[in-house]
C-alpha cells in the first residue's frame, strides 16, 4: 500500500475524509453552518464599505486576510488535520485582533504606513494590549492555539495518529476522525464572530447602517446557543 501512497491518492483521501467527517458529525454540521453564514455576511460587509481611503484600504487588507485563512483552516479541519487547521486560525486571530484594535483607536493612516514597512504599534501583541480584557480573552486562546498546532509541541504530535476501526493509524494528508474535525473547528465561530463585530463597530463610527444588521444579530443569537462563552468583546 504504502508503495502505492501519490499525491494524487492523498488530495482524494482528503476529499474523501471531509465528507466522512461532515456526515458522521451534527456538531461539525451544526459550526459549519454557522462559518459559512458569517463568512457569506462578512463578504457582503467587506463589498459594501465605502469609508475613507485609509480605513477602507486597512479593514479590507485584515478582513481579507482573516476570512482567507479562516476558509482555509475549515476545509483542512474538516480532513481531520487538527494542527494544521488551527495553524491558520491562529493567522486569523492575529489578524482578527489587529482589526479591533485599529477600529477602536481609529488610526487608518498609522496602520496604513506599517503595511508598508512592518507592523509595529499594530502587531498582534500590542493590538491585544489596546483591546484590554477583550485582548487577554484574545492571547489566551491564541496561547491554546499556538500549543495545538502552530509549534512542534509535545501536544501537537498527539495527533500524528488516529484510531479506525480499533486500531491505530497514521495521520498522513487526513483522518477519517469527525472528533478531530470537531475539535478543529471548535474556536472558528468565535473568530468570525470578532471580526464581524469590529467591521460592525467601524460602520457605526461613520453613522452608517451595517449591512444587513437584522442578519448579524440573528447570527449572534445562533453562535451564543450552540457554542456559548464566544470571544466577543462586548461580553
């Protein structure tokens, strides 16, 4: 078998993995939902804005980058690759951070000019220290994250198996494991959650009504009952 291992056969595994974990899981089923609802409004949100050039160019640059690693942490989440998934959440948090920070001390211009140069006032550390007790929630789970999957930890390499079928496998491209998927998208609602709320913040700055607002409180409700105590910053 193992002669028979391509990369070809390992990207079918994957597909075949995502739709076994999917099925055989209503609570990834019940997270999915709600992520691919806040990934559907916060792409209306983002092609709404009309701010000011330098507001404007800063939250589609975070928000960008945020929803494009989120989508990408699901669908590696969703193969069973839990490292790896909240790997690239963490990417999202960062972002998602830096985010609310600028929107809280509305320094566009400021954040504008780091992009060019490297973040300074506005890295993921110190845009924590800006949001206060919301930026300690914040550097908790990205502490909780990094420990999964972003470093080579003892932790992570629990995960370099699986059990199927009562016997021990190795996690090679994907796992036939809904548990693991569950666990990868376990925080994902809570980071979509933030970065919908900064983006709403930013519309009220301006007095300008936020895209479907009825949609984004519906959204909220939803979150706070199948995945209560989200990192919101107004809890």
């Amino acid at each position: 078998m193992a002669d028979n291992i391509t990369l070809d056969r390992l990207f079918h595994f994957q597909d075949e993995a995502l739709e076994h974990n999917t099925v055989h899981s209503v609570t990834v089923q019940e997270r999915l939902r709600l992520v691919r609802e806040a990934i559907a409004l916060s792409a209306i949100v983002l092609t709404s804005m009309k701010f000011s050039n330098y507001k404007q160019h800063v939250l589609r640059v975070l928000g960008t980058d945020c929803l494009s690693s989120i989508v990408t942490s699901v669908r590696v989440g969703l193969w069973g690759n839990l490292p790896e998934s909240v790997a690239l959440l963490r990417s999202a948090l960062e972002s998602t951070a830096i985010s609310a920070a600028v929107v809280q001390t509305r320094e566009y211009a400021v954040l504008c000019a780091e992009f060019r140069k490297k973040l300074s006032k506005y890295n993921f550390k110190r845009a924590s220290f800006i949001l206060g007790g919301f930026g300690s929630r914040i550097i908790r789970l990205w502490g909780t994250l990094s420990n999964i999957g972003a470093h080579s930890t003892a932790f992570r390499m629990r995960f370099s198996s699986y059990q199927m079928s009562g016997e021990f496998v190795d996690r090679l491209a994907a796992a036939f494991d809904h548990q693991l998927s569950e666990n990868a998208l376990f925080y994902t609602p809570d980071v979509c959650l933030a970065l919908l709320i900064s983006f709403e913040l930013a519309y009220t700055q301006d007095s300008v009504e936020f895209p479907e607002a009825a949609r984004l409180d519906s959204l909220k409700q939803d979150f706070n009952a199948i995945i209560p105590g989200t990192v919101d910053p107004k809890s």
